[in-house]
C-alpha cells in the first residue's frame, strides 16, 4: 500500500486539509492525519470530537496513544480498548501519567478474567501496577514470567519474599534466579520466611553476616533444623549466650 502523502504534509497544509476536508475523510486518511507529526492539540481535538471518525478502532487507539490528545478524549476512549493494547500504552512514557493511570486501573479490574496464557505474557512485559498483583498470582509459570520482566524491582520481589502468601514454588523459584538470588536482602528474606523450604533456606546461609546469623538463631520462629545448619557454619549460640539474649 502507497503511503499517504498526508502523513508528510507541512503545518500550514496539514491544518487547510483538516479544516476544509475533515468531514469527509476515510479511516486510512484520518490515521495518516494523527501520524503527521505536525498534528496538534487543535486537530486532535476536532478528531475526538467527530463521532464517525472515532468509531474506527484505530482512530481511538491512536487518539489515547498521542501525546498531545486532550487528556479528557484520552480518558475517555481507554474504555474502548482491548487488553493488549492498554497493557502496552501502560509502559508508553509518552503517553501523560494521568492517561497511564487510568489504563493501570483498567487493567487491574479486567486482571482476574485473563487466561494463563494471557496472565503469563502481561507478567513479561507489565508495568509496576500489574507486577504488584501477578506477584502473588497461584500459578508458579505466571512468576517465572515476572522474573524475566525489565520492570520488576528488587523491592518487589523483597514483599514476596518476606511474603506468608508466597508459595513454596516461587521461594524456590527466586533462590535459583541467576538475577536476583544473588542479592543480599533477598537471600536474609528467604531464610526469614517459613513458607520457604528449608533445604533452600539452609543453602543460603553461608552468605549471611555474622550478626545476622545470632539474629536469625535467637529468634523463636527459626527451626530446630536451621538452627543445626547455623551451628555448623558458626558457634551462633554462644555469642547469643554472651550478650544476654
């Protein structure tokens, strides 16, 4: 397909063609008019405000995805997105924080009626507002996707990891990431939570400081087994002996 020449058309002639032609546009000319990168506030205005233009689907998404779109069409037409699209304009930094939020809120409340499959490819590629709620998704392929997500943050995986409503599969899962097993806070975290299983939780004590491993042993909560692991890699009890806790 030729490319429309409207999609090159300078300010003055861009503004003639919307003033003069707008009305009788067809979907194709009207996307090449929102991809000219001389289309303004003004135009974009007048486009949301036509009914016969915004009721082509490209039209909507295009209008949410420009930035100079007047926020009150934007907020407007998220509701007329689908899934796909909403999760990838909700990373768009281009697109004004207020229009984002909005597309986080949408998405939280269409979250729970995804497929598996539809849960594991947002969990690869969402934003922070997702991330915080696939965290604790149930199923362990939608945490292995997250794992792999250039948004997640250490501190997410630190609410998890201290998490009672993390499972068995995602503590394991977490100790054995190449990325992020490594990070001190997470290592303590994983030895701290009951729910992690403790051949795991044992094999990350050798890289715990000293003063962490009296701290984790005079807890009450800490096992009788990790106890014993601690006590094979330091004398853990005497020095809580010696400073009277």
């Amino acid at each position: 397909m030729t490319e429309s020449p409207i999609r090159k058309f300078s300010p003055a002639e861009l503004t003639r063609f919307v003033e003069e032609r707008l009305a009788g546009v067809s979907e194709e000319q009207v996307i090449a008019i929102l991809e000219n990168r001389n289309c303004n506030a003004a135009m974009l205005q007048v486009i949301g405000l036509n009914p016969r233009l915004t009721s082509f689907y490209s039209v909507r998404l295009r209008l949410v995805a420009h930035r100079a779109t007047p926020q009150a069409h934007s907020l407007k037409f998220v509701h007329y997105l689908f899934w796909q699209d909403l999760l990838r304009l909700s990373i768009d930094v281009r697109i004004p924080a207020t229009v984002r939020r909005a597309i986080d809120k949408l998405l939280l409340l269409k979250i729970d009626k995804l497929s598996l499959g539809e849960k594991i490819s947002a969990a690869k590629r969402c934003g922070h507002a997702l991330i915080s709620v696939l965290l604790f998704d149930r199923d362990p392929k939608v945490f292995a996707a997250l794992l792999n997500n250039a948004r997640l943050r250490e501190d997410d995986l630190i609410v998890i990891a201290n998490s009672t409503r993390a499972t068995a599969d995602q503590l394991i899962q977490l100790a054995a990431n190449r990325k992020w097993s490594f990070r001190y806070s997470i290592r303590r975290a994983l030895v701290m939570n009951p729910k992690t299983p403790r051949a795991v939780a044992a094999s990350q004590l050798r890289y715990l400081s000293r003063r962490d491993l009296v701290d984790i042993y005079s807890r009450e909560e800490t096992s009788v087994y990790l106890r014993r692991c601690i006590e094979s890699i330091s004398e853990p009890a005497e020095e809580t002996r010696a400073s009277g806790r």
